[in-house]
C-alpha cells in the first residue's frame, strides 16, 4: 500500500443549510477566496471483521463510490478535539472498477493488516453524503477544501441524518489555517463538531446493541 499522509481538517456540527451560506459569509469576510462549488455525492462502505478488530485498533478502513470511480481508505481513527481532526491517512484508487461488489472483494485482496487479525472484511455500516465543496484559499496564507456535507448513516437497522462543515488543510501555514478556523467559529456562530461521521455511525451501532 501506498505510504501514509498526516490529514488535517477542521468539523462544524450545523443544524440547517442557512450556516452553511455563514460560513461563506464569514470566509470572505476575512478575507478567503472562495472557488466555484462542486457537488458530489459518496456512497461509503465502513468495514470491519465480525470482532470489530479494526475499530479495537483505532483504524477505518472505508471502500467509497463518487461520481463512478471507486478507492479505498485506510485511517488512524482520532478523537476530534475542539473541532480539529489528525490523523494518518492513505488512499489506493481502484481504477477500471465499476462495481460495489467488486470493489468490496478487491478490498479483501489488498488489505493486510495485523489489526484485522485474520478475520474477513465485511460492512459495519454505510454513509451517504450529499457534498457540495470549494477550493478555499487565505493569500499568504494556507489552502484548503470547505466542505457542506449533508449526510444519511446507516447502521444496522438505524439511520442517522446529520449536517457539517468540514475545512481539510491542504497547503501553507498550519498557523494561519488554525488561526482562520478559530475566526470562523467566532464570526459565523458555528459549533466545532465533537464527534466525526464515522464515531457517530458506531454510536448508533452500539446502542442498537
């Protein structure tokens, strides 16, 4: 596999889509240049061993469908702390698939890991996203990519809606990145997320059980 990156990001727990219109209005306002919105719409696999071996070991490995092109993800799993997220982080595309199934065995194929202690990849649950995304630049400062996701988490036979923002730094000064983020909350009335997509969906998990 490929070698891991450090991912940085930024959440923002939102209750209506009007924050997400305050959190443009904020970022321009200090200064932000703004790209064109993108949408797009991802379709996530969450897998695990029947012992929940990866999760025990503070990992995720997600399987993702957008816009037809598939590629998996394998994470450090991190407690989100004031809203910032780090975690180590690497992406294998899977070029030519065009199938869920496919992609879930090659998965199986490719993925070696101690964590998952022998035991057979299958789904833990499975989050759709409805994403609209910009390119967000701070001149001299740092790029990044603003996310709007609206989002739907299966687990087990309960669904769970819930809304973010989501600010992943890219480039530049970290400082300023953070500095920014701390604007934003202040500026826009925005509560830092305290727990990710991923925490919520085993949430549900457990209580279901």
């Amino acid at each position: 596999m490929k070698k891991a990156k450090e991912e940085i990001e930024f959440k923002w727990s939102v209750s209506s889509t009007e924050q997400f219109g305050s959190f443009l209005k904020a970022a321009k306002s200090i200064g932000a240049a703004l790209g064109s919105a993108r949408a797009a719409v991802n379709r996530d696999l969450y897998l695990d061993t029947a012992g929940h071996a990866l999760e025990k070991n503070r990992m995720t490995c997600r399987l993702r469908q957008s816009g037809g092109v598939f590629e998996f993800t394998v994470k450090s799993a991190s407690k989100i702390k004031g809203g910032l997220a780090r975690r180590a982080e690497t992406n294998v595309p899977l070029p030519g698939v065009k199938d869920m199934a496919v992609a879930l065995e090659l998965v199986r194929s490719l993925f070696h890991h101690p964590a998952a202690a022998g035991g057979e990849l299958d789904v833990a649950f499975q989050i759709e996203n409805k994403r609209r995304h910009y390119a967000l630049t701070l001149p001299r400062g740092f790029s990044a990519q603003a996310c709007f996701d609206d989002v739907t988490i299966f687990a087990g036979l309960k669904t769970v809606g819930m809304r973010e923002i989501e600010l992943e730094y890219m480039t530049g000064s970290l400082p300023k990145f953070l500095d920014f983020t701390r604007q934003i909350t202040k500026k826009a009335g925005l509560m830092p997320a305290k727990m990710s997509k991923v925490a919520t969906a085993r949430a549900a998990l457990k209580y279901l059980h």
